[in-house]
C-alpha cells in the first residue's frame, strides 16, 4: 500500500504518542523487563513461547509469544504478540512486520482503552498545569487548597496531601474540584478511581482523613478543553492543508489560502516541529473566515485538545465556530474570532 503524503505525516505525528503508549505497555510486562506491578484493574498474562521471530523492519528478534491485558473496569481486552510491543515501543508504529506474524495492525484505540491511556494523558496533563500557572491557558484557572496532613493512596501507599485543587473552564464555566490523591491515581496508576484505603474493603463510617470517589473524566475533558472528537476533526482538517502534509481536496464550499513559511515552531506538549506558518479558512457560503496557525491544527489532530502551545503561537480554538465555519454553507449567526498570537 502507497501511502498518501498526508498520511505520511500524520503517521508521524502519531509517532512519539504511539512510542509512549507501548512503554506504557511493556512496563506492565515482566517478560520484556517492564518492572510496573499492573494497577488493579488491569489482569496482564504472558504466554511467552521457545523460539523468536525476526521483525522485518529491523532484524531485531523478539520472542515468538504474545500477550493479553485486561481491563477489568470496562471489560476490554487485547491480545498482542510481542512483535508487536516492539512495532510500538521501537518503531512507533501501529504496523508490525515479523517473520512469522507477517504484517499486522494494532487496534490502537483499544489499547489506548485497555490501558486507561487516557487517564494517564489528562493526568499528565494537569500536573503540568499545576507546576507551570503562569503558563495556564486563557481558558483555565486553578485554585489551590493544601492542607495541613496527608492521606495514603490505597493502591500504592504513598501519602499525598489531603487537599484539593479545583479548575475552571471560564469559557464554559465549568469547573471541579479535584482531591491531589485523585491526580496521584490519575498519574501514576492511571485510574479515575482513588481512595485512601483499599478499594473494596469497607470503611469505617466514622473515620476521618478518608478521600474516595470517581473522577468524571468528560466533564475533566471538557473543563481543560480536549476531546477525541477535537482529536477526529483536526485530523481532517490537517489533511487539507498542504503545510500539515495533507493532501486531501477541500470541500467545495471551502477557501484555503495556506502561508507556509521557511521556519518551524516546536509544540510545548510533544516537541514536535510544525511549520510555523498560518492559514487562512473561508467559506464561500457565508464568507466567514478564520485564521490558524498550523500548531493550532496540530493540536487538534494530535492531541484533542483546542488549547495550542506553539514556541511561537499560543491560543485557544474555538472549535465550535471553526467546526460550523467548515461544515455548513449557510450563514454562521456569530461572529469569527481570530485567535490572538
Ligand atoms: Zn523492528
Ligand atoms: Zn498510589
Ligand atoms: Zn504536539
């Protein structure tokens, strides 16, 4: 199969969060010298078998075996060969090519579900937020509350304050309010679940200092402004525009003027190199337009989330407008906003 220059690059920028994603993976398992006890609602089994297979790609041999994990929160499972893990880790690609398997695809969207990837990003996500205040998108503002005292994280044991943090979104004025154990699971068990005594044993009811409950994760994602479907659209969009690597025709009803420039800007979140250029959307229809720096695609597309972190541009998509500007052809009631440099 040829691939499309747009592919190509999109395939790239999937590269580094496809690479992470099978660290994730292979620190589960024992077998590849991962050194991570599973969380507890992850059941991982090796079947490791005598003898190897050749990844094609490389030369590199890996062990013939395969895998399975479990997510027993969501009843999901996936079964992989250890060719695979590789394909991930060293390659980072979803294709793997061994000497015995042949070529293959990973279902990596149920993996990422398998292995509660989201979790683990958004977690990510907000303790970078939380070191770096100054740095908060317009959209954000976080309140902290430390307390004097700490809880320990029934999972792990480790004691965190037993305060809280609460984020609001001011464009949609949401908000919550987030326990530091909750982020503690967040990050380092990859669980919206937290509690401060083992989960599943019972509490005494009058016992202080105890933190339990379940992060809502959509209405976490739409507090900080990333969803998959901001992930769906900018990959659309980023394969109509020839400065992101697309090739694909614009809708008809659509003006793309593209101001590709000899130079790059490097995306704060992943670190990858996007043509610091702009563009400009227009729709012939209604003549509303829009301009974007490519980052603020890029962001979309790669990490479905409107909020842009450029070393150039940095700003916030209203990705509804935008959504309305290239979908429909007749008039847009409200105004366009140019997002601010
Ligand atoms: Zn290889
Ligand atoms: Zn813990
Ligand atoms: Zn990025």
């Amino acid at each position: 199969m040829l691939e499309g220059e747009g592919q190509s690059h999109g395939h790239h920028a999937g590269e580094i969060e496809l690479k992470k994603l099978g660290h994730l993976l292979l620190s589960y398992l024992p077998g590849l010298g991962g050194r991570i006890k599973p969380p507890r609602y992850l059941e991982v089994e090796e079947r490791p078998m005598r003898g190897v297979e050749t990844c094609t790609l490389c030369g590199a041999t890996v062990n013939m075996g395969e895998l399975s994990v479990r997510n027993l929160d969501n009843e999901l499972q996936i079964e992989l060969p250890y060719i695979a893990v590789h394909a991930l880790v060293t390659h980072g690609d979803r294709g793997f090519h061994g000497t015995l398997r042949g070529d293959g695809q990973i279902d990596v969207d149920l993996l990422k579900d398998v292995l509660n990837y989201e979790e683990y990003r958004i977690g990510r996500l907000m303790t970078a937020l939380l070191a770096h205040t100054s740095l908060l998108p317009e959209h954000l503002t976080i309140e902290e509350h430390m307390m004097r005292g700490v809880v320990p994280c029934g999972e792990c044991g480790d004691h965190v304050n037993m305060g809280y943090f609460v984020v609001t979104n001011t464009h949609n004025e949401r908000s919550m309010q987030v326990p530091y154990l909750a982020l503690h699971g967040l990050v380092e068990h990859k669980d919206a679940n937290y509690a401060s005594h083992e989960l599943g044993d019972s509490v005494d009811a009058g016992a202080d200092e105890v933190i339990d409950g379940r992060l809502d994760m959509e209405l976490l994602r739409s507090i900080l402004g990333q969803s998959r479907a901001h992930a769906e659209f900018g990959q659309r969009l980023a394969s109509y525009l020839e400065g992101l690597g697309g090739s694909e025709p614009t809708p008809r009803h659509l003006d793309v003027v593209e101001h590709v420039q000899r130079g790059l800007e490097t995306c704060a979140v992943c670190g990858e190199s996007i043509n610091m250029g702009t563009f400009e959307l227009r729709n012939r229809h209604t003549g509303h337009e829009m301009v974007l720096p490519y980052v603020a695609v890029h962001s979309l597309a790669a990490h479905g989330d409107a909020y842009f972190r450029g070393s150039l541009h940095r700003g916030w998509v209203d990705v509804p407008l935008l959504n309305r500007l290239v979908k429909r052809t007749w008039p847009i009631v409200q105004r366009v906003r140019r997002t601010r440099r």
